[in-house]
C-alpha cells in the first residue's frame, strides 16, 4: 500500500457525547480534514459514531491504542477495519508478534486501514518510565519503538513534533509520524 504523502490534520473528537461530536464533525465537511475517535467517545457511543462519521464522508482515526495478546489485538484490528476507519492504532510496547499479527491482520490493498503505533506516552517522563522498568529517555525509547513499528510493517507511529526528525531519520522519509 502506497501512504498518502500529504499532510493531513486530524482534528481530535474530544467529546463525551455522540451528538456533540456530530455536531462538530459536520462543521469540517469538505475541509479535509480527518477526526480522531478516542476511547471515551468510542465507550460512549461504540461503533456507530465511526459509522456516522464515514457516512459524513470524513476520514476516521480510531485512537483505541490496542494491546493485548497477539490473536486479541489482530481481531480489534479486523473489526476495526469493518468499521471502515481510516487509520488505527496500537501499542509498540505490545511486541514485535503483536505488531506483525496487528499488521497481518489488516491484509493488503488500498482499502485496508493505516496501521501506526504508539511509542511513549507524551504524559511519561524518564522517571515514570524507569518506574516501569525502561531504563531510557523517553526519546530513546521513542526511537527503539518507532523502528520496531516500521520493522512489522506498520506504516508509521504516534509520536511529538520533537521527536519527528529522528524517527523519519531512523525510519524513513515516508514511515507516517501523526
């Protein structure tokens, strides 16, 4: 699958209820822009707010962050992608076999769903991370993650503005950074 190499914005749906987040999204029809669905929203409203974006003709990012087991995070990736959302995420920390089964999951082609991982929650600093048994900065950290992404075959990851440099560097041109 080719990435697209345009710069897309992608406007977060931070909102608790369905009909606000409807709202909103009506207002970026035709803008171009795509809309992220978090986990409170999805909780909330579950697959029918996805469906009532793509009818609303907008591209959807569904930021579950998966991770779990292999053969559980390959499955939330199908039904994902029976959503029809245009991008998914999951953890890097899961592993090279959940990345790779994240990854298989989605099969090939144009239609499927972008794949991109987080690294390092932007909240953690290199003593929350110590605390949990990384003995890295949070940007080193990143870098290892992003390349363990691109090496199972996602197309890019969740990261900073700071630390876009060094993971297209480490990574590629064309390895996504959102």
């Amino acid at each position: 699958m080719s990435v697209e190499a345009e710069r897309v914005i992608i406007v977060a749906l931070d909102f608790a209820e369905g009909r606000e987040a409807l709202a909103f999204a009506d207002r970026l029809r035709g803008t171009g822009c795509a809309v992220k669905v978090g986990k409170e929203l999805f909780t909330r409203e579950g697959p029918a707010i996805c469906r009532a974006l793509h009818e609303r003709g907008l591209r959807v990012f569904l930021d579950l962050k998966f991770h779990d087991i292999p053969n559980t995070v390959a499955a939330a990736c199908r039904a994902a992608a029976d959503l029809g959302v245009w991008m998914v995420n999951v953890h890097a920390s899961g592993g090279r076999e959940m990345l790779v089964a994240a990854r298989a999951a989605l099969g090939e082609g144009a239609a499927r769903p972008l794949l991109v991982a987080v690294t390092v929650l932007t909240s953690l600093d290199a003593a929350q991370l110590k605390e949990v048994g990384i003995d890295a900065t949070p940007a080193a950290q990143v870098l290892r993650l992003a390349q363990l992404a691109a090496a199972a075959g996602l197309d890019g990851v969740v990261c900073s503005p700071q630390e876009i440099a060094v993971v297209k560097a480490a990574c590629g041109a064309d390895f996504l950074t959102v």
